[in-house]
C-alpha cells in the first residue's frame, strides 16, 4: 500500500481534513486535521481513522501511528 492510497481513503472518509501520510509500505504515520474530531477523544479519533481504512488495516497496513487534531488544535500547535 502507498502513501497516497492512504491517504485518499482517509480523506474520503473524512471529508474536508486535511491529512499527511508517511510510510515505507507497511508502516505509517498519519497527520489528520479534521473538526469532526471536535469534542472527542484520542481512542475515538483513532476509530474513526481507522473505519476510512477498513480491513486494510489487518492486511495491507502493518502499522499506523497518527496524531489527529481539530483545526483549532493544530492552529494552537503551529503557534506554540
């Protein structure tokens, strides 16, 4: 699995995030920036990463790290 595919998936479901992937084709890392994640926590944000990749995630994607933030999280980030 590619990067890009990744990342497309993710962004298809979650529409309007905005998302980075990394990975060298089994292991990834992950930016999600979405305000669906408003109000919720770290284990539920993952969920919902998660759901957008299916069961690619026990086949084709060995390992996922992501941080997921809202827009006001990461806005807050970039400025600290």
């Amino acid at each position: 699995m590619e990067p890009d595919t990744i990342k497309h998936m993710i962004e298809t479901g979650l529409p309007g995030g905005k998302v980075q992937v990394q990975g060298d084709g089994s292991h990834f890392e992950a930016l999600v920036i979405s305000d669906e994640f408003e109000g919720k926590n770290t284990l539920t944000r993952h969920r919902m990463v998660y759901a957008t990749l299916g069961d690619n995630m026990q086949s084709a994607i060995h390992a996922l790290s992501m941080r997921t933030l809202t827009n006001a999280e990461w806005l807050t980030a970039q400025q600290g």
